[in-house]
C-alpha cells in the first residue's frame, strides 16, 4: 500500500509523531512518503496514494491556521481514503472539535474519513512534563498506534464525536489563528542573552524572524508555534502575553525511548487536578489493546 502523511509540527512533536506512524507502516511492508508543511512547501500531488494520513498540533481546540490553508490547497480524488493522527498535551473534550473544518473540506471532495486518532505528547507551553510522564505517554501511545493500524487494515473505523457545544466552543476559541499576530508585536529578545546563533531564523516555519542591524526582528505572521522559544539555547526570547506560560528547552525523547527501566505509573486512579483527564483515556487504550491484542 502507498501511504502519505501530511503534517505540520511546531516544536517537532509531531514530527517525531509522524516518525513512529510511518515505522509502523514501513514495517509491515507499506511504502510511505511524508510532507512536513511550512511556508514553503509546495502543494503535493495526492493521486496514486492508496491512503492519506493527516497529523497536527491541537492549537486552543483547533487545527493550525497553516495547516489548514494547506489542506485547502490539495487535490484528491474522490473516495479517497484518509485518516488523522492529531496529538495534544492534554485529553479535554473540547479537542475533540479540532478536526471538524478538516473533515468538512474532505468530505466536499469525496474523501473517506477512515479513523481519527489523538495522541498525547508533551506540552511546549503552560509547563514542561516530567521524564516519567512522557515514558508513560510514549508507553501508551505505542499501544495507540498498534491499534491504529490495526483498525486501518482491517476496516474498523474509529471516529472522534464532537459536538455543536464543542464545534462553537472551538470557534471562538479559532481567535487564536490571529492571536500570533497580535501578540507579536511584543516579541522582544534580550540582548545581554542572545548569541546571535541564527537559529530561531533558521527554524521559523513561517520565516517570522530576521535580523536588523545586529538585532533580532520579527514579522506579524506568527502562528504562536513556540519553535522560536521552546529551542533558544540561551532562553533569550519573549513571547508577549505567553510569557509567563513560557517553556525552554527540547525534551530528550531519544533518551527516554532508550530507557528500557520499568515505566512507572505517573498517572494511576488517583491522580488530580490537571492530570485527572488523562486516567479515562489511557485506561481506553489499554482496554482496547488487551481486546485487539490478546
């Protein structure tokens, strides 16, 4: 089978996401190509494809505004078949809603939604997760992606329900698209740390940052993606009204994936407050894996 895999990634989550999918695919003896987006990716041709799959980061309940403009670009041919893998750092209902504009535009071109996934990875912004956390996420999310294609090869379709609560919610929440806009205005970087390396220029996936006389600049064309903060080596980067929610610094995710230590159970019957919506849904996966794979 010919596989394509469409995504868009800030600070490489889903990138890595998209990694894991398609060593799933390849192992089993698919051919896979993949299209990471960014201001330059020129619209890909979908025909001769067998099955499409779509990934993105969950931004405030929405699909990334570039991600979209992508999609809106594609050709495909009608029952096309696709699926969507979107991931998030947290499991609330509302995200549920995020594919909703993705779906809509497919089904106009007669594609077939054939299942719809959400992973969890780490959170870029708010606050950084802790090491036994992600091996816990990455331990489920490696049942996920079993099942996954398990249910793409034998036809089961899985289908994430909204709603017109969450469908409303998430369209007011949508203001988000232009927020990076707004807020950056007040992007500033400090001086006293800055080290001139380029990076955040290099990196920028909408090539919102240049340099001036010496001096970091930025464009008003920010979908607020954190590469820019999250991987500045010396965390001279402020991010305006986010400032406060700021994370720096890359998670290790080859050395967690390396550890091969018992995954301690971070989240359990009691956990509280924040990682409370995360007992339901990694108790569904493992139920779920136990009845496919037994």
């Amino acid at each position: 089978m010919r596989v394509l895999l469409i995504y868009y990634t800030g600070t490489f989550n889903t990138r890595h996401l998209t990694q894991s999918v398609k060593a799933e695919f390849v192992a089993r003896g698919d051919s896979v190509d993949t299209i990471e987006i960014n201001s330059k990716t020129p619209v890909c041709d979908c025909s001769g494809y067998d099955l499409i799959g779509f990934s993105y980061p969950i931004y405030g309940f929405n699909a990334p505004l570039p991600f979209e403009r992508y999609v809106a670009k594609l050709t495909v041919k009608k029952g096309q078949k696709y699926f969507i893998y979107k991931n998030s750092g947290e499991t609330l209902a509302m995200n549920n809603a995020s594919s909703r504009l993705l779906i809509r535009k497919m089904r106009r071109r007669g594609g077939v939604l054939v299942g719809e996934y959400h992973f969890v990875m780490p959170y870029n912004i708010h606050f950084p997760f802790e090491r036994d956390f992600i091996r816990q996420i990455f331990e489920k999310n490696e049942k996920l992606r079993k099942i996954m294609l398990h249910n793409l090869t034998h036809g089961e379709v899985r289908r994430i329900k909204s709603n017109p609560i969450y469908n409303l919610g998430a369209f007011f929440v949508g203001i988000q698209k232009v927020g990076g806009n707004v807020n950056s205005f007040l992007y500033k970087v400090d001086d006293k740390k800055c080290v001139s390396c380029g990076k955040c220029i290099r990196e920028c996936p909408h090539e919102n940052i240049y340099q001036k006389g010496g001096k970091i600049k930025f464009h008003h064309h920010c979908d607020m993606c954190m590469r820019c903060s999250f991987f500045c080596p010396t965390n001279a980067i402020r991010i305006g009204f986010l400032e406060g929610w700021k994370v720096n610094g890359a998670y290790d995710f080859k050395g967690i994936e390396a550890d091969k230590t018992p995954v301690p159970e971070y989240i359990n019957s009691n956990s509280r407050g924040f990682y409370k919506c995360f007992i339901k849904y990694f108790n569904a996966i493992d139920a779920d894996y136990a009845r496919i794979f037994k």
